[in-house]
C-alpha cells in the first residue's frame, strides 16, 4: 500500500492535475511555480514531481519533460483532493427550461436529456431509460395487423411505451380485442410489469375452470405479449465530441471509443453497473474494474420516479475530464428527470 501523501505532495499532484485537464499539455516544474503560489523552487517542485512518479501517480511523456497524471493520480485526484463546485447558475436554468420538453414522449424526453449533458459538459451524454419489467403498468393496447398478426402497445405510467408484434394463432375481430383490452386495463393497473406478468402465470396456473372465455383469451394474449425480455433502451448524445478531444488523435483510440460508444449492450453494462450503489458513481479508466472504458472516465448516477422506474444518466469523457464541473451536471440533472418522471405519471 502506498504511503499517504504529505501536504506539498498533495498541492503539487491538484495543481498538476487541474492544470493538464485546462491545458492537455504535459506540465512542467517551472510552469507550476508560476501559476500557484507555493513559495516553492522549481527543483523542490522536480524532487516532489519525481517522487510522485515514482508512486505511479504521474508519468513522463517521451516527447516532453513534463509531466500528465495518471489514471492512478486522477483517482487520488477525485477522492481525496477535488472539490465539487456549485452548479453555475446558466447551466441550472439550461436544465431546468421545461419548455424543451414539453410536448414530448418519455422517449423524445431521455434522448433531450441526452442533449442536454453533452452540450453542458461538452462531452458524451448517455441515458439509459427505466427499465420497463420495473414501472408501473398504465394500459395495454392491441391492434389488429395483416396476416393473423397484432400490435402490442404497453403504456407505463411514467410514460414509456413499448410496442411488440404477436401470433396468437386466432384470428381476433376489433371487437373482441376491444374487450379483452378493457377487461386488462382494469385489471392491472398499478402493478409493475413483472408483477403482471406474476398475476398472469398465477391466473392461467391456478383455478382455470373459473376463468371465462373472455378472461382466458386475455390472459393467454398478455402473456404471449409478455414472453421474453423487453430490450433496454440507452439513448446517446454529442459522439463527435469525444473526437474533438486530443485525447483520441490516434486512430486505435478513436476506434476503441467509438466501438465502445456504438455498442448498446456494453453501455448497458456501463451504466447498470453503477444503478444499483446509488448516488453519483465514477468511473476512472484502468482504475475501474471495467476494461471498456481504458482511457476514458465515466460520471453516472441513478435518476427515479415516485412510482418505481428506475434508470441511469451519465456523462462520458476522456480520463482528462473536468471532474468539479461534471459532477454536479450528472446529479443535477438526474434529480430533474425523476422530478420529470413524476409529473409525466
């Protein structure tokens, strides 16, 4: 275990830090001495810049005599030395202009939010919407199709809407799907997804001689309807700001981010991984457990609704990420979207 930094070391590896995310060029002994006033030499500053390399905490660049922080310096950096700023007044009044949502479904309304964190922290923005097994059920609706097929539409109380083609195997008229409709509409409501489909099972299992024709059909309808998983949506916002960064120049790193951001199931990963700890949640390149994101930093928390859906937002940027001004953007912003869930139920 490495030994606990001593004060000077502490101020030079934050001032080494901050300066490089302004800059993104190495920093040198003479640079520090004069942009803070530590009343230190320049050789002091060397001798205590060569002792945190040395710890792992910064590397020295072959094409200069400067020095970068590592991935292992930002991570003292953010837990033991950064201080969070308020959220600007500008960015707080950005965020909270309901009129940019108004109007909008719950699906227009995550890729805005999207929007929203990459044009205010000027990197990528990633929501993942609440997962559907997990709000609360509004409505169902079934619509006819050609060839014996239907339409499933499940509408959820915070809004999100899934739609799904069935074959039920039976021809249904528009009237007898408009009864079954009715018939679950009233039945449901106020259960989450996974407990409808618990009530459906139980129903089709147990006591089958007291269900009608009409309550049959129905219940073997939202269940085909309900059969296998519902895919996650992530929404995805400003990936050509990533590009913009000088920390991706070289064309292996632009590949890797760019398969990493084009790939829905590992984003899924990404921001699952963090729902469940609560809170905001960062994620620092090789220091994370998650090879995925080797050279990038990733800032997330869980938003909520009142009424039980559940999803994740976040920000995703190169290791070299201005960590005080993204923070209180990504928990802001997910207060807001559960303040939104609740008044779109």
């Amino acid at each position: 275990m490495d030994a606990p930094l001593n004060e000077r070391s502490q101020n030079i590896l934050e001032a080494i830090v901050e300066d490089y995310i302004h800059t993104a060029e190495p920093i040198g002994s003479r640079a520090i001495t004069k942009r803070h006033a530590f009343d230190l030499s320049p050789a002091t500053v060397r001798n205590v810049m060569a002792d945190l390399e040395e710890m792992g905490f910064l590397a020295s660049p072959h094409t200069s005599a400067g020095r970068i922080p590592t991935d292992k310096g930002y991570q003292y950096y953010v837990e033991s030395l950064l201080q969070v700023r308020d959220l600007p007044e500008e960015f707080r009044h950005s965020l909270e202009d309901s009129s940019r949502f108004a109007g909008k479904s719950m699906e227009e309304v995550m890729q805005e939010v999207g929007n929203l964190l990459s044009g205010i922290s000027k990197y990528t923005g990633l929501v993942m919407a609440p997962r559907f097994n997990s709000t609360i059920f509004r409505q169902i609706e079934f619509v006819r199709l050609s060839q014996g097929r239907l339409l499933v539409i499940f509408v959820s109380e915070s809004g999100l809407i899934q739609n799904k083609v069935i074959e039920p195997g039976i021809d249904f008229s528009q009237r007898e799907l408009e009864s079954i409709t009715n018939y679950l509409n009233h039945q449901l409501p106020g259960m989450t997804i996974t407990q409808v489909r618990e009530r459906i099972a139980v129903e089709l299992r147990e006591e089958k001689t007291r269900l009608n024709k009409l309550q049959k059909q129905a219940f073997e309808l939202s269940d085909k309807a309900l059969q296998g998983d519902v895919a996650e949506q992530v929404y995805v916002a400003g990936t050509s700001r990533m590009l913009e960064q000088p920390d991706f120049t070289s064309h292996d790193s632009m590949m890797k981010i760019m398969r990493t951001l084009e790939s829905k199931q590992q984003l899924i990963e990404l921001l699952d991984s963090s729902q469940s700890a609560g809170g905001v949640q960062i994620f620092i390149g090789s220091q994370s457990s998650d090879a995925k994101i080797e050279g990038c930093s990733l800032i997330t928390a869980p938003f909520s609704g009142q009424k039980g859906a559940v999803g994740t937002l976040g920000v995703i940027g190169p290791v070299r990420m201005n960590y005080s001004q993204v923070i209180p953007i990504v928990d802001f912003t997910a207060s807001l979207v559960g303040r939104l869930l609740d008044r779109e139920s």
